[in-house]
C-alpha cells in the first residue's frame, strides 16, 4: 500500500510538472488503450521490450507511418545513412550527412502533405570504430530533432532504436 501512496505521489508531481499539452497527450493516448499508452507521442527511445512487428501492427491500428530501417550490414556513417534512407525510401541525396537527412525527415515530409503520425524503428546500429558513440548519438539527435520539430505541429513522432 506504501508503494502505491509514494508511486501516486510521483506521478502526481510529475502531471503538476508537465505542460498542458503534455497533460492531454498522456490522457489521449492512455484512453487510446494501444501497445503505445505509456509512450509519449514525440519520443526516441531504445526498443526495449517491443517487439518490430507489434510496432508495425500498432502503427497500422493508428493510422501512422512505420519506417523501419535494419542496419545491421552498416560500419559506417555513410553506410547507416544509406541504410535509413534506402528503407525509408526517401531520395538518396537526403542520406549525404545527418543535416540532409533531418530536412527529409522534417520539412520535406511537411511539404508532401498533412501527416497523420510516424513510428520509426532503427534497428542494430553499428558499434564499430567508424560509427562510435558519438556517430550514433549525432545520429539519434538528428531523430530528437525531428521529433521536437512534429511536436510543436502535434503530430506524433516515435523512434525505437537498438543496437549490435
């Protein structure tokens, strides 16, 4: 019962804490009862306990875009690029370096139209001496970015990511 009272008191401070907006997107997608309820809706974050294909069916339930990119075959920075933009389908000058591709990832993707809401996944980033810690977290600032960039537009923008 303690547990609960101090876990209650928590989350309570948490909500006084958050911004209005943030109170509704946690009530939204709680009451959308969806794999993704406790996900807020511009986020990136490590895989974890999800599974790619209940990502994918939640993704569809929802109405958004998945883009699912495996790099599993990349040891570079070019060749994770190419990875992302080659699965993503988007053109390949947009996988030149991390500024092309966060344009791709924001105002090209504005510019094609009203957006509904994307879940990525970035599956098996490399951890070689050509893409270290600080490639991926360049890389994954690029996704934050992108994130922040669709959250002011409240259209929801998740990243899962995990790596080799």
């Amino acid at each position: 019962m303690r547990d609960l009272s101090r876990f209650n008191r928590i989350v309570n401070i948490y909500m006084l804490s958050a911004p209005q907006e943030r109170d509704v997107e946690i009530q939204e997608t709680v009451a959308s009862g969806g794999l993704l309820r406790a996900v807020p809706g511009n986020v990136v974050q490590s895989i974890r306990a999800f599974r790619v294909s209940e990502l994918q069916s939640e993704a569809i339930r929802l109405a958004h875009h998945f883009l699912y990119a495996n790099a599993s075959q990349a040891l570079t920075r070019q060749q994770v690029l190419a990875a992302i933009t080659e699965s993503f389908l988007i053109p390949r000058q947009c996988g030149k370096n991390f500024d092309a591709l966060r344009a791709s990832l924001t105002e090209q993707f504005q510019h094609s139209g009203q957006q509904p809401g994307f879940l990525i996944v970035l599956e098996q980033l490399p951890n070689t001496q050509k893409f270290d810690r600080e490639a991926r977290e360049n890389l994954l600032d690029v996704f934050r970015d992108a994130a922040d960039f669709w959250a002011e537009r409240k259209v929801p923008f998740r990243v899962f990511f995990s790596f080799e």
